[in-house]
C-alpha cells in the first residue's frame, strides 16, 4: 500500500467523520478506535494468529522500513489507512488484539484485522464449490468472537469488563473493513470460474451487514465501513490475467477492466445496504469510506502522489 494512497483517504474518511458527529464537534472526542478486516487494517495480529507463518512478507523487511524503521507485521512498507485515522483522532496507533495483556492495553480501542481474513468462513466456500486455498482462514466471525461482550470469558476478560462497564461503545470509531476483498482473491486464484465468484458477492456483503448490526446492538453508535479495491488495477492480477485484448483493459489506467468492474458491482450492493441500515438506525452514523475513489486517483494522477510503492 502506498503512503500517499493512505493519507489520501484518511484525509476523506475524517471530514466526513467530523460531518457525521457534529454534536461532538472535535473529531478527537472519540475515545477509541476498533477494527475488523484483512490487512488493509491488520496492525500486527497475523503474526499471532500464524505463528509458524514465519516467511510472510508483512513480518520481515523491506515492510515496516519507512516509518517504524522494522517489521510491524503490518502489510505495507509504511503506515495503514487505520494509523493515519488514530493519529488524526490524536489517539495511539490500534493496537492489535492479541498482543495485548491486560484491559489497559486496550483502554484506546482494538485491532481484531487479520492479514487474509474473509467475511465468509471457509466452510462457506466449501459447500459453495469454491475452497480457499487455506482452511485455517480468518473470517469476520472469528474476529466478532473475539470482540469484548458481557459475561463472556476470553484471553482478556479484564478488556471486556473494561468495554461493557464504561460506555466504551457509543464513544469509540469501529471500522469494519476492508473486507471481502480475499474472499474473491482466493477463488480466482484458484482458478474457480467468475461467473461462480460473481454470485458469492451478495452472501460477502450480507455477512459485513450482519456485522454491523451485531455492533450496533452492542451499543456502537458510529461505524465507518470501506468499500473494495480497484481490483483490476493490482500488479499481481495485471501479470495472472494478462491479456492480448485492449478492451480488456481501461484506457486512462492499464487496469483491467473485468475486473475494476466486478469491484464496483461489490461496492454498489454494499453501498445499497448501508443505506437500508441507516434507514433501520436513525441514531447510528454508518459511513461509506470510498476506498475504490481514493485509489483511482492515483491510478489516475500518479504524478501527483510522489513516490508509490508495491511489495
């Protein structure tokens, strides 16, 4: 991920923050952030989560070299979308869940993110003809299990009675995502058909829905949630779906257009169904963070964004 890509949609996502909470004016009223997804979002848990997963690029240089000076296992060179958040909030970098000790460890938030994680559990694909490629995959049920409720004994139970006893909830930015994004990277790279993939997006975004309910009735009172990826335009899909057919590709970027496409067909049934939540949730801010916009402009204008780099 580039730094430039980052600050470009942190900058977005906190004027409509500050538009979305004009009651507590200031945006650094939030007193925490929490966050689930893959490792768009992953502050280090991976690392946790597979121990033996010694060989991951986010645990070794060249990522972590431009910012932390070394590895986070973060997945990125420099800093996430979600540190440039918490900074801005002027709260400390999310720390990731399971690195943590004890209820002061977590007293500004959680990061529940894995590197890899789906919304949909494997056994979803499974019984949908379409396995990922690992079965030990983090999913979005998973990190909800891991999330502090009353009376539920856990790793940290200190951090959960810390949650539910000081309206923690209404007060702090949860962010849900990205995600989804893996749940298509698996499939296609295991050469499951498109059209196969295709039908799996309504389920994908039923389960960031169900999710955000979740959330809500466990008293979150705003949720900021990302859309997908510009897919078409990763280097990595640029080489597997290379194609001799211009049209396959967009004019103005050399992305793939097949794909940018299927990416926005994921965004606008997400975008669909938080506008159905918000309708359910008048008291709740739920806020679209245009992941895919962001990106673009750099695709677009990259001369305007200094140097990008991709590992």
């Amino acid at each position: 991920m580039a730094l430039s890509t980052s600050m470009s949609v942190a900058a977005a996502v906190l004027l409509v923050l500050a538009a979305a909470q004009p009651a507590l004016g200031d945006p650094a009223c939030y007193t925490a952030v929490f966050s689930f997804g893959d490792s768009l979002a992953d502050t280090g848990n991976y690392g946790f989560v597979y121990p033996n997963d010694t060989s991951t690029p986010a645990l070794n240089l060249p990522y972590g070299e431009t910012f932390f000076n070394r590895s986070t296992g973060r997945f990125s060179n420099g800093r996430l979308i979600i540190d440039f958040i918490a900074e801005a909030l002027e709260l400390p970098f999310v720390r990731p869940y399971w690195s943590g000790q004890s209820a002061e460890d977590f007293a500004r938030g959680a990061n529940f993110a894995v590197g890899g994680a789906t919304a949909l559990s494997p056994d979803f694909f499974i019984e949908n003809g379409a396995p990922l490629p690992n079965p030990d995959t983090v999913h979005l049920d998973m990190e909800m299990d891991w999330f502090p409720r009353p009376a539920q004994v856990a790793p940290h139970q200190g951090f959960r009675w810390y949650v539910s006893c000081t309206n923690m909830m209404s007060k702090s930015l949860f962010l849900v995502g990205e995600i989804g994004g893996n749940d298509y990277n698996g499939p296609l790279l295991s050469g499951v058909p498109f059209e196969k993939i295709r039908t799996l997006t309504p389920s994908v975004v039923a389960k960031i829905s169900s999710t955000i309910t979740e959330l809500i009735a466990l008293g979150a009172k705003t949720l900021l949630v990302p859309g997908n990826l510009p897919i078409g335009c990763i280097p990595g899909y640029l080489m597997t779906f290379n194609s001799d057919k211009v049209e396959d590709y967009e004019p103005e970027t050399g992305c793939i257009h097949w794909m940018n496409e299927f990416s926005q067909y994921h965004n606008k049934l997400l975008v669909d169904e938080l506008e159905k939540l918000r309708k359910l949730h008048p008291g709740v801010a739920i806020i679209y963070a245009d992941y895919y916009g962001a990106a673009m402009e750099v695709f677009l204008s990259p001369e305007q964004f200094g140097e990008f780099r991709a590992f």
